[in-house]
C-alpha cells in the first residue's frame, strides 16, 4: 500500500511538472529570460577561457591602448587605463550571481522559519516576530543596505550581509501570511488530532504547501538583489578596485561621458540585460505556477 501511494505522488508530481513545462513554454518571454540567464551563467562560470584579455581583471595598465572606442579588438573598447572592458565586464558578472546567489541563501531559510513560527505560534511570538520584521520593512531596502555597508569595509561578502538584513522581512512576511490561513485548515487539525508535534505539523505539513510563492519571490528577486548590490558598487561601498564590479565600471564611466561613453553605457546595458532576463524568468515561473494553482 506504501508503495501505491508513493508511486501515486511521484506520477502526480511528474505530470504537474510536465504541465508546468508546457505553460512555461507558451511563454516567449519566459523562454528569453531562461536562455539569457543560462547564457550569463556559463559566462560568468567559463569566464577565464571565454574572454579575449582574462589578465585585465586583474592589476593591469595599458596606456598605449587607453580609452579605445569599440573594435573588433576591443568588442566593448577599453577604459582609462586601457584595460579590455568586454572582459572586466564577463568578470563582474561573478560578482553579481554571488551576491544573489549568496543573499538569497541566506535570507530565504532565514525568513522562512521566521514566518511559519509566527504564523504557526499566536500570542507573543507571532506579535514580537511580526513587529520586529515591520521596524524592517518600514526602511528602504536600499537605504537600509547602504546605512550597514557604510559602517562595513567594501567588499563583496560584507555586502551581501548588508542586503541580507534588508531583505529577510520580505520572506518572513509572506510566509507568515499564508502559514496564517493554513494554521486552521482541515489537514492541519487532522494532524493535530493524530498526535503529530508542532514541528512535524510545520515543516511536514504547513511548509510544503508554501514552497510555490517563496520560490516564485526568489526567481523575482534575483534582479532586485543585482540591482542593490551594484548600487552599492555604484556609490563605492562594493568591491573595490581593480576588481572588476558592474556598478563601479559605470560610476567610472560616467566621468568619461559622453566623450568616451563606451566605458559606461556598456556595464550599464549588461546590468539592464541581467535584470531583465530574471525578471522574465521570473515572471514565467509566477505565470505558471499561478495557473497549475487554478
């Protein structure tokens, strides 16, 4: 009977995903978002072996080749100091999937089991929870994230922390949200009835049915996560010279402009690209998931 059943949630689970696939798929601009940010993974991955010049993200001056315009030599130009722009800017790319990556690692287990204990615990729990988590959200995320890296030495890891106590409440409120209409469904009490502790009630029972949203805000938070952290680049709070940021590479830049405008609109257009291409993902993912729901 234990294997009927098992067998029974895995065709149920397989033909869901195949239905997600195909609505996925319906979407053109899901399909664009997708390819795009597998597109800028492999680059940011394979970096060393796909850009022309790898040795200008590092500690490197060429003033015979100074502020080039594009070429086919120097598909982006090159800076100020004559470093390839094209390859600091597939470099940068690192930088800005492990500042979401890493931030959204944090934030999401973080903010998730706050939202199910105070969604799943009335009384002073889910009250001193819920309002320590609107003193957060009460402040711009970006302020908030530039008021901590400021106190911080500017580096890549200290941002992330940064963004990280911005962006917890966001996931702690959403949860606590849907864990609040589920605490008093039919399934809940049914596990309640048959002796189930609190613990397996929330994780086994509650979390579950939550995984859909939190997973869909994640795909849309990518690029707003991107976004921040090269703000902070942007102001001089991310990482520091010579390595190779996108929002330092256009507040440099932007010195230039417009005589040289190459040197910033480029980073400028990947940033856009790359926050784009989540979005759409992310969108997709939302759009989808929304009509399996239905």
């Amino acid at each position: 009977m234990k294997n009927e059943n098992r067998t029974q949630i895995i065709s149920r689970a397989c033909e869901n995903f195949r239905r997600f696939i195909y609505r996925f798929s319906r979407d053109p601009l899901s399909i664009v978002g997708l390819v795009l940010v597998i597109l800028f993974i492999i680059l940011a991955i394979f970096a060393p072996l796909i850009v022309p010049y790898p040795k200008h993200a590092e500690p490197f001056v060429d003033w015979s080749n100074a502020s080039l315009p594009p070429s086919k030599d120097h598909l982006f130009g090159t800076d100020n100091m004559g470093r390839d722009i094209f390859s600091r800017t597939i470099f940068a790319l690192r930088g800005a999937l492990k500042m979401a990556i890493g931030v959204l690692a944090i934030v999401v287990p973080i903010g998730t089991i706050i939202g199910l204990v105070a969604g799943y615990y009335a009384g002073a729990v889910e009250m001193v929870l819920m309002r320590i988590s609107d003193i957060f959200l009460a402040l711009p995320s970006l302020v908030l994230a530039m008021a901590i890296a400021a106190i911080l030495r500017p580096t890549l890891f200290n941002n992330m922390i940064a963004v990280c106590v911005s962006w917890w409440p966001w996931y702690a409120r959403l949860t606590y949200g849907m864990v609040s209409s589920y605490r008093n469904e039919t399934f809940v009490q049914a596990a309640q009835i048959i002796g189930a502790n609190r613990w397996h009630i929330i994780f086994k029972e509650i979390l579950p049915n939550c995984l859909s949203p939190i997973f869909t805000k994640m795909a849309l938070d990518v690029g707003w996560v991107i976004l921040i952290g090269a703000s902070l680049s942007f102001v001089g709070l991310g990482e520091q010279p010579p390595t190779p940021a996108l929002g330092t590479m256009v507040a440099e830049g932007s010195r230039y402009l417009p005589d040289f405008w190459w040197i910033s609109v480029f980073p400028a257009i990947v940033i856009v690209l790359l926050i784009l291409s989540f979005n759409f993902l992310g969108d997709g993912i939302r759009d989808s998931l929304s009509l399996e729901e239905v």
